[in-house]
C-alpha cells in the first residue's frame, strides 16, 4: 500500500510491541481486547471468576464507545475499588498501558473493518458458536467481496444482481413483504439461506438483523431451551423465566462462595454454614417444589416420576430369574469334521504293543502282563 497501516492490532507480547514501534513507525499500535477479556476469569481468583456481575461492569465500560477517557478512568477506578484488585498486578498494568488497548483513546482512528456489523452483532448473539463462524464468513464476504450490480423492483419482488468478486453474477430474488428471499447460488441450494449473497441485499436493504424465518432453531443458542415435550397435551415449556432463574443462580453461587470465604478457616462457621446447607437439601428432598409447569424441579427421583406418571406403587417383593443360557458361536467343544475324525482313529488303531507285537493296545494294558 506503499505506506505503514494506520493500526496494528496484536496480543500483549513484549516482543511485538517493541517490533512493531520499529518496523512500523507512524502506524498506532493496539492490543486486542478480545485475547484481554479472556484472560480476566484467571487473573481475577476463583470467587469473582464466577461472578457475572464483575464481568457485566467490565464489558460495559471495555466495550462502551460512548466513554470519553476521563469516564473510563473513573469507571476502572471503582470497579477496582469496589472488588478489591487495586493491588492486582496484572489489573495495574491494564491501566497503565490502557491507550493501547482502551475503546476511548482510539476515537480519532479511522478502525473501517475493524468495528461490529449488525447483521454480525446480531448473528453473534443469536447462534451457537460454530455456526456462527460459519455465518460470520459469509457476512463478511457480503460486506467486502460481493456488491450490488443491478436492481429491479416490480410490485414488492425485487431482483438483485451480485457480483462476487471476479465472479460471474448471482441473481437473488427478495420479497419486501416478508423478506424472502432465494438465490441462484449453489451454497444457498446446499444450505437453504447460508449465503452471502443473501447477506449483501440484506446488508443493502438496512436491516441490521437476521428474519426470523432464516434463524434455524437447531443452530441457536437456545436449542436446547425451546418447549420439546408434552404431557396429557400440555406442553411443558422449558424456556419460561430461563433469565430469571439464571440470575438468581449466580446471585446464589456468588452468595454461597462469599459465605465460604468469611467462613475459611473457621470451623465453626464452615460447620454451621455446613448444616444449613445440609438441612435445607434435606428439605428440599422431602417436599420438593414445583417450577409452575407442573413438572418437579428439585425433590428425589420418586417424587420426578411421580409428577409425570402420578403415583406408581411398587411390589413388596421383586423376583429375579436367572437369564436363559444361550448356545452361541465359541461356546463348547469344537465340532471336528469328518476327516479329523478319521485320521484320530486311525492315530489311535496305529499304536503296538511292544510286548506281544499286537496292535490296539500298549504295553502297559497288554493282557500278557496280566
């Protein structure tokens, strides 16, 4: 491009950053926030690495655009006050070296290609992620390969002519009603919608997500959260206050692991913590306690069955049976066939007796030495 970039992106390694001073000297230099990110649920302790709400107060001032520098530096300094890692050295040195890798000191870089798309963004959030580096190919190929040739819009079917790249055009047809669309390419007739022409009259259109009718619910996030069973045709929905329970579940565990630091190296209160614990499993085990849907969330196994079969009684007395031997192939002796038999009599009638010169017997059971 016959000049250095205008930014280079790299992990925290001492090395690049020295090299990239020198090799490229008017290029700004930023570390990436994604490989920073990952590292804070090892740097932070065990506790606060299963604390979801460090890690939202975090996000939401790493990835906050809005923040002017000063913002940020007040956000970091009580968030580190608030959680204690005012003297963790690897959060120190964060700070320090903060206009590498800060959103609020790059807001005068031009970063085109670096910032989140909205169809990305929301693919992001949307699918598992596999198949969302599957759809985030296609996306970018969209973004930065295909481009608009040819438009004719007739009574709200609009046709699309692609250019991908130094390739022939593809012809994608869009219906405004409810956005859909076909296309002549053979990845969409492989797939059904994963096609990154697609993607480019979408991303020509203005829509900053996917139609629901392209969102597959097996590629979700939520597969596994959607209604899949039903009882007396009721259907039981295993999705409903999912977001809920998933507070509260960290709430809890950030309360249990906080009693258990108070607590460590108290016996005492490590076995009182212990006992209520221990109490209310038990009372939970005997009681049990519906969820809304009919269906019993905690309780002993009896108790869950019970709840979709109603109330089985069991026999006082169960008989067990020893299974029926089978004969299969390897068991027993082995069959020999018609010729080995022959030959083992004729081994057997071959032997002589050496004491009267007679065949059939040894000398051993000779009857001359009777």
């Amino acid at each position: 491009m016959c000049h250095d970039p205008i930014c280079v992106v790299t992990d925290q390694d001492p090395a690049l950053k020295v090299a990239v001073a020198r090799v490229f000297g008017t290029s700004k230099h930023r570390f990436c926030m994604w490989h920073i990110m990952c590292k804070v649920g090892e740097k932070v302790g065990p506790i606060l690495s299963k604390d979801e709400v460090i890690r939202r107060k975090l996000n939401g001032i790493v990835w906050n655009k809005s923040l002017d520098s000063k913002s940020f530096e007040e956000s970091w300094s009580c968030i580190m006050e608030e959680y204690g890692l005012g003297d963790n050295g690897w959060f120190r040195y964060l700070f320090e070296s903060r206009t590498y890798w800060a959103s609020p000191y790059f807001h005068d870089e031009f970063m085109s290609g670096l910032t989140p798309l909205a169809l990305e963004k929301h693919a992001m959030d949307v699918y598992t992620i596999s198949e969302f580096y599957d759809v985030q190919v296609e996306i970018c190929a969209a973004c930065y390969s295909c481009q608009v040739v040819s438009l004719c819009d007739c009574d709200g079917h609009v046709s699309y002519g692609i250019k991908d790249g130094a390739q022939r055009a593809w012809y994608v047809e869009l219906v405004l009603s409810d956005y859909t669309a076909t296309c002549s390419c053979k990845m969409f007739e492989r797939t059904g919608f994963l096609c990154r022409h697609i993607f480019c009259v979408f991303k020509d259109r203005g829509l900053e997500s996917i139609p629901s009718r392209y969102v597959v619910s097996r590629w979700t996030k939520g597969a596994c959260l959607k209604p899949i069973f039903h009882i007396d045709d009721t259907i039981v929905d295993q999705s409903s206050k999912v977001e809920n329970v998933r507070i509260f579940t960290n709430l809890l565990w950030s309360d249990i692991y906080a009693c258990v630091g108070l607590a460590d190296g108290n016996i005492e209160r490590l076995s009182q913590l212990r006992r209520v614990i221990c109490e209310q499993r038990q009372l939970f085990l005997q009681e049990g306690s519906e969820d809304g849907s009919g269906v019993v969330a905690g309780g002993s196994k009896q108790s869950v069955i019970n709840s979709f079969c109603g109330d089985v009684s069991q026999g006082s007395t169960v008989e067990v049976r020893d299974p029926i031997q089978a004969k299969n192939k390897g068991s027993g002796k082995r069959l020999k066939s018609t010729r080995e038999k022959a030959a083992s009599k004729c081994v057997k009638q071959s032997r002589k007796c050496h004491t009267c010169e007679e065949y059939g017997h040894n000398s051993r059971t000779c009857p001359l030495n009777g």
